[in-house]
C-alpha cells in the first residue's frame, strides 16, 4: 500500500508543476501559437498526471467512479 500512496503523490505533483508550469506559460509567453502549446501542456499531461494520481488514491470504490466522470 507504501507504494501506491507514493506513486500516487507522484503522479499528483507531477500534474499540479504541469499545470502551474502550463499557467504560467499561457500568462508569459509572446504569441498565440506558444500560447496554444502552454495551454495543450495543461489539458494533456497536468490533467491526465492530476487525474491518474486521484484515482490511485480513490483505490477500487465509488470514489474511483466520482473521479472518473468527473474528468
């Protein structure tokens, strides 16, 4: 259980540096182009990190569900 708690975490602050890393990029960087990759960085990676690490904390119950639709 150690190792799904870690990996978990992992993956949880994986995401969130993704999504303030993307953030800052939207707010930071010259032109719309740069700007729409900042923004894809945030959706794909920072979510998908963000999401995995809940769902490994929510283990096998209807929580895991919750997480899921809630994507």
């Amino acid at each position: 259980m150690i190792f799904l708690d870690v990996a978990s975490w992992v993956l949880i602050l994986v995401g969130s540096g993704f999504i303030i890393a993307g953030a800052v990029g939207v707010l930071r960087l010259p032109d719309v182009y740069t700007r729409m990759h900042a923004a894809s960085v945030i959706e794909t990676v920072g979510a998908g990190a963000l999401f995995a690490g809940l769902m490994l904390q929510a283990g096998l119950s209807l929580s895991l569900f919750t997480v899921v639709l809630g994507h």
